[in-house]
C-alpha cells in the first residue's frame, strides 16, 4: 500500500524509517492546493495522511478517478501526536 503523509508527524517516527511504500511530504501541509493536488496525481497513492486541512472535493475527484480503485484518507481533527 502506498501512503502519502502530507502532514508533520513525531520526528521519532519519521527518523525511524517510514519505509519505501511511504512518502513523507510534510511541506504539502503548507502548500497550495494545486501542490497537493499535483503530487496525488503523480504519486497515485492507495491512502492519504493529512492535517486539519481536507484537499478540496475537484482534487480528491482526480485523484479517485486516476487511481481507479478505493482511496483512503486519514486526517487528524484534534490534538495530539502522531
């Protein structure tokens, strides 16, 4: 399964060694959408890691349609560390 963590996560656990199937882009968090949007379409991962900040509807719509086949996201709504 190929991640995408578009988010900071605990610098224990990035340090650690994600793995290859993981691609840690944490500056995604900051960027525009277009960035974020860009990168789903290239990297067509299985599932998504973000913060607070959903990708907006027309972005998840490309990148369903190009990974023709079920998505995941998983975001973070309160705090705490991950």
């Amino acid at each position: 399964m190929k991640i995408l963590v578009a988010r900071q996560i605990d610098s224990q656990l990035a340090e650690s060694g994600l793995g290859e199937q993981v691609t840690y882009r944490p500056e995604l968090a900051e960027q525009s959408e277009s960035a974020l949007r860009r990168t789903l379409l290239e990297s067509v991962p299985d599932a998504l890691l973000v913060g607070r900040r959903l990708p907006e509807p027309s972005s998840l719509r490309a990148w369903l349609s190009k990974a023709q086949r079920t998505v995941r996201i998983v975001a973070k709504r309160r705090a705490g560390a991950l």
